[in-house]
C-alpha cells in the first residue's frame, strides 16, 4: 500500500470519528424525511407526534430535539424515552407507564382502607408514575401522623400483570401509637402545671384515656391548645399574655412526644372605665350605655364578656335600625395601677350583603339539612347577630364534632361577604346493647337502634326495646324535622308496654298503641306542637288484697286523645345546656272517642345558671291537674304519681293518695314539685365523664278521682321536701345516674327510697 493512500485512508477514518462525536446541530445539513414511533402499544403514534417538537420537513435541531425529549417526559405516559438519528429519519422509542389495574392496602388496621382511598391520588385505570407514588405514600404517612403513629412507614408494591398492566399494593406498618407522655409549661407563675393541663385538648399518656385519642400527638391539636390557653388567661384578666412558644420533641425511638409551652404572663387587670362612643348622629351613646350590663367597674378584665358586650350592643344597635355598625373596643392600659379602660367605638360600617354560604367536611349530611338551619341566605343583609345563632342551632343538632361557622372578605366584591361552614362529622348512629339494674323495675336488659341523621337528612329514627322483671317496652320513632321542607316537624310513635306487680303498684297494666306528631315553630325560640294519640290499656292480674279501688279497675280500655304544648326555649344549648331557661305549659283532652274522658293540663319552667367553669345549678318547677269529662271516672294508669326520677327520694309512687288499709297507692288529680339542683366537676379528667350533684327536691300531690270517696283516702297535700347528692357518669354504655335521696318533710304514707341507680337523664 502506498503512503499517499494510507494517508488518505486515516483523514477518512478521522472524519468519520469526528463526525459521530459531533451533536446534532454539527450535522445539520439535510432534513428530517421521516419520524419512526416505536414501542408504544396502548398509545396512539399520531398522540405522541402530537407532543413533538419536530415534524417532517423540519432540519435536524438539537434544541427541538431537546424540547421533545422532555416534553414527552412530562406527559407521565413513559417510565424511558430516547431519540436517536437514523440517516434522515428520526427514531423516537419510548417505554409506556403500565396502567393501574387496583389499588389495595395491606396491613392497615387503624385506618380505614376506604378513608385511605379517597386520600390517594392514584386511582384504577390511571397510569402509574413513580413520583404520584411517592406522592401518596406521604399523603399516607401524614394520615397516620395525624393519627398519632409517627413511626408508621409504607413500602409501595407492585404486582405485574398482561398487557402492561400492574396491581398497586400499599405494604403498611403502622407502629405504635405516638403519645405524649408529657406536657410542660415556662413562665407560668399564677397556675400550676396541672391547672393548665386540663385546659388543653391534648392531654398526657394515662391508661384510662384508651377509648380517646386526646393523649396522641397532633400539631393542630397542639395549635389549638395554643387558643385554649390565650383565651383561658385573658378571661381571667391577663391583657398582656402572649404564649411564645410551642415545642414538641420526639423521643429517639418516636413513640413518645413531650411537648413544652413558653408562656409570658404579664399582669393581671381591673376594669376601669366603660364607656361608648358613637360616631353616628343619630344612634346616642347614651342609649347604648344602658346595655353594658355584663361587666362592670372594677371586674376582672374578662375577653370573653368583653365580647359578649360587643354583640349585645351589636343587637341593640340592629333593634333601633342599624344594621351596618361596626363596634371596636378601645384599650387604655394603665400599667402601674393594672387597670384598663374600654371605650367601645361605634362606627358606621359597610354595606355588607352575603354573596354565599360555602359549606365543606359534610361526607354524609346533606347540604340543605345544614343550610336550612342558617338565618341568613344569599342575598341577605349581613347581621353578626343572625350568624351567631346559625352557629348555635347548627350545633344544636348535634351531628357534628366540629362545627366552625365564619364570615370572610368577598375576593369580588368589598360589600360582599362569603361565609364559610367548615363541619366535622361525627356518628350519629347508636346501637346500644345493656345489662344493668334499675331502682324501679329491677333487673333490665336493653337493645336499641337510633338514627339521628337517617341518610344524611336530618331524620331521626329509632327502635329500642327493654326487657326487664318489672316492666318491658317496644317502641318506634321517626321524626321528619321539615316536613315538605317547611319548619314543621312531623312524626309517629308506636309503643307497647306491659308493667308487672311491683313493691308500689299491685296490679299489671298493658298498653299498645301509636301517636301522631306535628309541631312549628313562630319565631326562633317559641314552638308548638300537637300530637294525636290513639291507645288500648288493659289492667290486670291485681293482686286479690289490693285495694276495692284498684279491683274496680279491672278490665280494657281505649283512649283516643289530642294535645298540644307551647315551649318557649332560651337556653344556650339543647344538648349541654349552661345557661339560659324554657318556659312550657300544655293540654290534652281525651273523648275523641273511646272510653276514656278527661282533660289534662300541664306546665313547667326552668332556669340554668353557670356557677363556674364547669358548675351549673338548675332551677326548675312543674305542675299538672286533671279534671274529669261526661262524669267519666279517671283510670289509675292516667292519674298522677311522684317518686323516682319525678321525685328522688321516694320509691316510684311513693308520694300518692292511698287506701289506708291495703297503703296501696291510688294516684292523684293534681301534683307540683320544685327542684335546685347544682352539677359540679369531681376533679376527675373530663374525659371521664363524670360528674356530682347535690340537689333538693319538693313537691305534693292530692285529690284522686271522685269515684273514689275522700274520707276513705289516705292523702295528704301537704308540701314534702327531700336533699340528697349523687353521680352523673355519661359511660360508654349510656348516661348513669346514682342518686341518694333522703326525706327531710314526708306525710303518713309516703314510702321513702334512700338509693337509686337508673340510665337516662332527668330534663
């Protein structure tokens, strides 16, 4: 070989080699002829042409070339894509992301596989991408923390399948539950640790706390306990108190949280001067002057009624025809006396119209069972007044842990206003299954069902039978509180019951029957209702010595009888009341037919009043008097009897005319008894649900029925007057109530019962 063709062969060899180092944009002599889609199988060629850069006809340009390399990555169709020159054609081979065939979750106990569901992003028949997993096994890890398990971990899986298809499998370890063993607080002179402890949500590790999940870990929880204590130190006149500081610390082996608080005090505030302000020429400040009633002069500054006071003067001002004022309370400290004075400032606020009511959190409940609650609609003028009892009623219906009613700023409009519901469910299903014993009708077994949100409408339905030595009943409710959508409650009752021979009564009575209710409401607080009742009794096996008057008894009767009742109801809450009172009074008139014929009239009232943080003292009274219709003779079971829960301290009917040989109780025309009662804390954690009572208890009955002739009768009108205290425990099975009630008036007669234990409440 010659040396001039040897050189000429390595210039060759050294441009070949030049040329396949160089990029793309080196060559870009000629054209792009054709584009070559290769591995795709589910995706169309024409659907991945459609994200290219470049297309026939185009120059070979590398920052084209580029621009579809990760545009084609960006669709999150393909785990690899690559793009290589072949001549003049452009070759594009991609790797297709398998679709998901399922989603599943292994290993979860605590959390429900479909509340995890709902919070992953993935979902079958999407494709699968490793950043969404990744995405989700966080959305998963912060379901668990929020739990309280921060040792929780989660190791995605998947199962490959035909046609490139995957089963996705969520490997879960929960681990332990993350508590907080300990809560500290820095700064706190005037209250104890302790003392501070129970004002928060969050509470400490203690073994009694394993039905309640207060005692795990949660930053929101510890941001509201940061609420709880500022709301806590300027109710009780800390002006200046700031916390500064929340830590929570995780131990090494993240099973146990303490959590610290930094608090800064300050000094502790008389009330001064209290006065108001008025920017308006025609509203007087003078008028409203009159409506500070709730703090006075040389109170402890108090933020709570400090509040209070802004929205009655709010009211005062709506009720004289100002509905837009705005009220904001002025502070002068004056730090060397620890007095602070408030001048509440009376503006002239905006126009404010509701734009909308948003609502959100509601999975089961209806959107119009809540907004039918509200008194304000879209379009409303906006009244602070209105919204605060919107919040009250929402509450009131007592389907939700959580229910935070809010106005906010319209982002379209400055004299619009967006209110903002923001509600937590809760279980408003009760399935309830009990052993116990009752004073009154001995040993008892109970099986029930209530539905207070049947299908998230807002119905109420409930099933519930008791079994018990002495007496056993069957009974069936349902209530539609807006009957054809208007604000009229509407329902039935079917009931049975059959009562046994007892130490208080001698005879066995059975009544079957059902009731038709109806009720509407004329203005927020005053309600009427009526009911129809259609009713068969029977009296029965009465025990041969009984009394002549009760063996007159024997035999069946048929009540058909229609009643109303008036309630006016301003207590704070229907559930938990604390404050506030009712007013009620009603009638019943038998004779629509059937055998029975009499006239029943009734009334009540009560008063609530807080005491303390945590101590309410009830006033309460009620009466009721029958009178006979078409010289009818009223039958034993309609008569009145005290004791028991009506009067605690003597046995069920132990306060009643009586046959004065046989002491078997008769029942009276008339009756009236009063109680005082005070429920208090016992220092136990209040998660417990437990609390004491001291109560009084008066009252009297008299005059049976005329059939029974009066010099024969044992009875007395004459007031009786008992004391006693006791236990209220809202347990797990039920309210509980332990009462021990001892006699300090009582008449020839009467039959005294020192304890009582018995499930439900007293209204």
């Amino acid at each position: 070989m010659s040396v001039f063709f040897r050189s000429w062969l390595a210039v060759v060899v050294m441009g070949v080699l030049l040329a396949a180092t160089l990029p793309f944009g080196a060559l870009a002599a000629g054209q792009i002829q054709q584009i070559s889609i290769q591995g795709n199988q589910r995706i169309e060629p024409e659907t991945i042409r459609s994200y290219l850069s470049v297309a026939e006809g185009d120059p070979f340009d590398e920052n084209k070339i580029d621009k579809t390399l990760k545009s084609l990555y960006a669709t999150g169709l393909f785990a690899d894509v690559s793009i290589r020159r072949e001549g003049d054609s452009l070759v594009v081979k991609v790797v297709e992301n398998p679709i998901i065939n399922r989603i599943a979750f292994e290993g979860n106990k605590r959390v429900k596989s479909d509340q995890l569901q709902t919070e992953v992003q993935l979902k079958p028949r999407t494709v699968y991408t490793r950043t969404k997993v990744q995405g989700d096994v966080k959305r998963i890890l912060d379901i668990y923390r929020r739990n309280g398990r921060f040792a929780a971990s989660v190791d995605p899986k998947i199962i490959e399948l035909p046609q490139n298809r995957i089963d996705l499998v969520f490997e879960i370890n929960e681990g332990p539950s993350t508590n907080v063993t300990r809560i500290d607080f820095v700064g706190n002179r005037e209250y104890s640790d302790s003392a501070l402890r129970e004002i928060l949500q969050t509470k400490e590790e203690r073994w009694y706390r394993f039905l309640s999940s207060d005692d795990t870990y949660d930053p929101d929880k510890v941001n509201y306990d940061r609420e709880l204590l500022r709301r806590f130190y300027l109710k009780n006149g800390y002006a200046d108190f700031r916390v500064i500081s929340s830590v929570a610390e995780l131990s090494p082996d993240r099973e146990r949280f303490f959590i610290t608080f930094g608090l800064e005090e300050g000094e502790r505030y008389h009330l001064g001067k209290l006065d108001v302000k008025s920017a308006i020429r025609e509203l007087k400040a003078e008028d409203l002057q009159a409506s500070i009633t709730k703090i006075e002069s040389g109170d402890w500054y108090n933020a709570d009624l400090v509040e209070s006071t802004i929205q009655t003067l709010t009211d005062e001002a709506g009720n004289k025809g100002y509905a837009f004022i705005d009220i904001k309370p002025v502070f002068v400290r004056h730090r060397q006396e620890h007095i602070v004075d408030i001048t509440f400032d009376v503006h002239e606020g905006p126009r404010v119209f509701v734009e909308r009511i948003d609502i959100q959190g509601n999975v089961r409940t209806l959107d119009k069972v809540i907004r039918r609650e509200f008194r304000l609609v879209e379009g409303d003028a906006f009244n602070s007044a209105k919204l605060r009892r919107s919040r009250e009623r929402l509450k009131d219906l007592n389907f939700f842990e959580k229910a935070e009613v809010n106005a906010q700023p319209s982002e379209t409009s400055p004299d619009r206003t967006v209110i903002k519901v923001d509600v937590t469910e809760k279980s408003t299903g009760e399935l309830s299954f009990g052993i116990g014993w009752s004073s009154a009708v001995g040993a008892l077994l109970d099986i029930g069902a209530r539905e207070r949100n049947l299908l998230g409408r807002g119905q109420d339905l409930n099933v519930n039978a008791s079994l018990a030595i002495k007496r056993t009943q069957l009974s069936l409710g349902f209530t539609e509180p807006y009957f054809l959508d208007r604000r009229v409650a509407a329902g039935f009752d079917l009931f049975a019951t059959r009562t046994s021979p007892q130490q208080s009564l001698v005879y066995s009575a059975s009544t079957a029957g059902g009731d038709l209710r109806a009720g509407y409401y004329y203005n927020e607080y005053l309600s009427h209702s009526f009911k129809y009742t259609l009713s068969v009794t029977n009296v029965s096996n009465i025990d041969p010595t009984a009394s002549i008057y009760i063996l007159d008894q024997k035999g069946i009767t048929t009540m058909s009888s229609l009643g109303h009742s008036v309630l006016y109801d301003r207590r704070d809450s229907k559930v938990d009341p604390t404050s506030g009172y009712y007013l009620r009074f009603g009638n019943e008139v038998a004779g629509l037919g059937g055998s029975e014929h009499f006239l029943r009239n009734s009334a009540g009232a009560g008063e609530y009043i807080k005491l303390g943080e945590n101590t309410v003292m009830l006033l309460a009274t009620s009466g009721g008097y029958m009178t006979a219709l078409n010289n009818s003779p009223i039958r034993i079971n309609q008569r009145f009897y005290l004791g028991g829960d009506s009067f605690r301290g003597f046995r069920e009917a132990g306060v009643s005319p009586r046959d004065p040989t046989t002491r078997d109780a008769l029942g009276g025309l008339w009756q009236a008894t009063a109680t005082a009662e005070v429920k208090f804390p016992l220092g136990l954690p209040k998660e417990l649900g437990v609390q004491g009572k001291v109560f009084s208890d008066a009252g009297s009955i008299g005059s049976t029925d005329s059939s029974v002739p009066k010099n024969s009768v044992l009875q007395s009108s004459s007031p009786r007057l008992t004391v006693g205290s006791g236990i209220v425990w809202k347990s797990p099975m039920g309210p509980i109530n332990i009462d021990l009630g001892m006699p300090l008036i009582k008449q020839q007669g009467d039959q005294s019962q020192i304890f009582r234990l018995n499930f439900g409440t007293r209204f």
